[in-house]
C-alpha cells in the first residue's frame, strides 16, 4: 500500500491545482507550475531515499 501512496498524492495535488485553476480566475497553474517544479523533484529524491532504505 506504501508504493502507491507517492502516485497517489501526486494526482491529488495535480487534480486540486488543475481545479484551482478552473474556480479561481487569478489562478494560473501554469506560472504557479514553472514556479514549483524542483519541489516534485526534491519530493521524488527523497521518496525514493526513503524507498531503498
């Protein structure tokens, strides 16, 4: 059950921006995206740190 919690919580933030974006018209996922981007990167590596330990 652990190996599917990461995927899991990447399609429910993925899904709760993309919603964002259609309620609130100031919200742009896209710039908010580009501005987040190394923070899916740093959430991988230490899944994965966590993963092989």
């Amino acid at each position: 059950m652990k190996n599917n919690l990461f995927p899991a919580l990447i399609l429910i933030v993925l899904g709760a921006l993309l919603l964002a974006d259609n309620l609130i018209p100031e919200f742009r996922i896209w710039s908010t995206l580009i501005k987040w981007w190394p923070l899916a990167l740093i959430a991988l590596g230490v899944s994965l740190l966590f993963k092989k330990g």
